[in-house]
C-alpha cells in the first residue's frame, strides 16, 4: 500500500513550523503586536480541519494521535459551534488549531446543507474518516458531492481500523473499494493514507499527507 502525498496537506497545519511562521507574519505585518491584538490575529488564522465521517468511523482517534490528548479529554473537550457542528480546540486557551465535526451526519432525518455550508467557509483541509470494514459509505460521499471545486481540491482521506479484517488482501480490497467511490464523487484523486489506532499502525505517516 503506497501512500500518496500531497504538496501542503494534513502534515502541513500539523507542522509546528506553520505557526512560527504565522506568530512572524503578525507580528511583521501591519498588525498592532498588543498581545490582545495579536491574540485575535492568531484566533483569527488557527488552521481549521473538517473531520468528516460517521460517528465511530475514528475521527477522536485522529484527533488524539496528533495532539497527544486522552479520549477522555477529546470527548470532554468538543463545544457546540453550530446546532450541528461541534469544534474541538487545541490547546484550549489560545488554540494553535481547532477540529470540526458534523455531528448529525448519517443520522435520519438530519439535513447537513447548512451545515455543510458552515464548516466549508472555516475549513483549510476536509479530512474524511472511514473505517476500511463500513462500505456504506453512502453519508459521506453524499457530502463530497456537494463540495464545489475549490474544496474538493483541499480534501485527504483516512482509512481507519486497517487491521480489523486480519486479511492483507483484503484489507487492501476494501480500501481501494473505498477509494473509488471516493475517486469517482469528487472526481479526483485525493491523498490518503490507511492506519490503525488501536495497533498503532502506520500512524506515523499521518504527517506525510
């Protein structure tokens, strides 16, 4: 299983350096280096990743492999942003970077269109979430098709729970199922990488996205 990599992706907003980079820009640019002032500049640009999925699919996994925080603390840790949208913050006094997550998706009766709306105008990369043994999918990439251009181009995937179907071959089967309907929604080919929380598989190479 060959990852695919991408010039400026999820290892980008993960990337320390990207927020040396942005403290420099504030404090070089014409904004008043105040701490208060500078404080709502940063506020203003943490780099925000759309966690898209079903509930279980492992997106407070994710989120617990990059910022080394409990289960407990992430499950405690999600505020209310919009009636359907809930935003964990990292760290939680002056954030670095913040996750969102559409709650109700899959759910019946849900009606993600503003929703979807609201967390493609925050969004600087779209992350989906699936799980390699769910191929219903149908939530998800019903989602993706309503992307337009400019955001289908700043979506990654994760395929989670790699080691759950104890088949190499058909574990790579299931992905590469997965990664069509994927292909074919939004018409390109984004990256991705497979890994396994709970075995601590290849999550190393989340960074490489």
């Amino acid at each position: 299983q060959a990852d695919k990599n991408s010039e400026e992706g999820l290892g980008h907003w993960f990337a320390m350096d990207t927020y040396t980079d942005l403290l420099r820009s504030a404090v070089s640019s014409d904004v008043d280096p105040e701490l208060d002032q500078l404080e709502t500049y940063l506020k203003e640009h943490v780099p925000t990743v759309w966690l898209l999925g079903k509930t279980g699919a492992g997106k407070s996994s994710l989120i617990a492999e990059v910022t080394g925080q409990s289960d407990v603390e992430i499950g405690n840790g999600f505020e209310p942003c919009t009636a359907g949208i809930t935003q964990f913050q990292f760290p939680k006094t002056q954030p670095i970077m913040q996750f969102l997550d559409t709650q109700g998706l899959g759910e019946a009766g849900y009606v993600a269109d503003s929703d979807i709306a609201e967390a493609t105008k925050q969004a600087h990369a779209i992350v989906v979430v699936m799980k390699v043994d769910e191929p219903e999918q149908s939530s998800v990439l019903d989602t993706l098709a309503k992307l337009d251009k400019h955001h289908r181009e700043r979506v990654l995937v994760v395929y989670t729970a790699a080691q759950s179907i104890n088949n190499t071959l058909e574990t790579d089967k299931a992905i590469k199922l997965l990664n069509r309907k994927i292909v074919k929604t939004l018409g390109g080919d984004p990256p991705y990488v497979s890994v396994d929380f709970i075995a601590q598989s290849n999550t190393d190479k989340l960074g490489d996205l």
